[in-house]
C-alpha cells in the first residue's frame, strides 16, 4: 500500500521515531483509491508492507517504508497503524509520478497487499 502524506514535518517525525517504532496515518474516505477502499470494504488482507511518500507538485519521494500492523475504521476516516522499516534519511527513496493528488492512500507498486 502507498501512503502519502503533504507535510514535511510526518518525515521529520518518521526519522525522529526510528526503524521499529509505531507510527499512525488517517486519511479521510474520499482521499483513498475508491479501488483499494472498496477491496478493504470487502475484508482483503491488511497485513503487508507500507511505503510513506511525501507529495508535492505531483511527485512522490518515498521517505519511508514499514509493515501494517491494524487498520481502523471510523464513520468518515480510515487510520492506518504501522510499524516503521527503514527510514530514508542519507539517501533518496523511489521517486515516482503522483499527478492525481486527490488520492493520498493508493495501491499498487512493489508493495502491494491488496491488489
């Protein structure tokens, strides 16, 4: 699953927690992949890996990567629990195309779980 986060300062927190430490994201329904929500609607797996990419200007860098531990359900938002991998810090992580900005949680990509 690729999460993508807005704010520099999720990064700065990600590298502040460390490799091993859990970290939550929450991301309203409408800002998900209507794919990926309605394949997790119909109970697939939640369990895999999780790549974190800051976007910006319709570019993702991924900045971290990790395992989900739970993903919660609330009436207008999903908040996804992970436990942190590595922490892209002296290096760039996968750069990739995020032109469609709408949808902050997608599919998809090497770390694929539910697609």
């Amino acid at each position: 699953m690729r999460l993508a986060v807005r704010g520099a300062w999720i990064a700065d927190n990600l590298r502040r927690l460390g490799s091993g430490a859990i970290y939550h994201l929450a991301y309203p329904t409408h800002q998900i992949d209507p794919h990926v929500l309605e394949l997790l609607r119909q109970g697939a797996s939640t369990q895999g890996k999780v790549a974190i990419y800051v976007v910006r200007d319709g570019r993702g860098v991924q900045v971290a990567d990790g395992e989900i531990v739970a993903v919660h359900w609330f009436p207008q938002l999903i908040r996804i629990h992970f436990m942190i991998g590595k922490v892209y810090v002296d290096e760039i992580g996968e750069v990739i195309d995020w032109s469609d900005s709408d949808y902050l949680v997608r599919g998809g990509g090497p770390t694929t779980i539910l697609v």
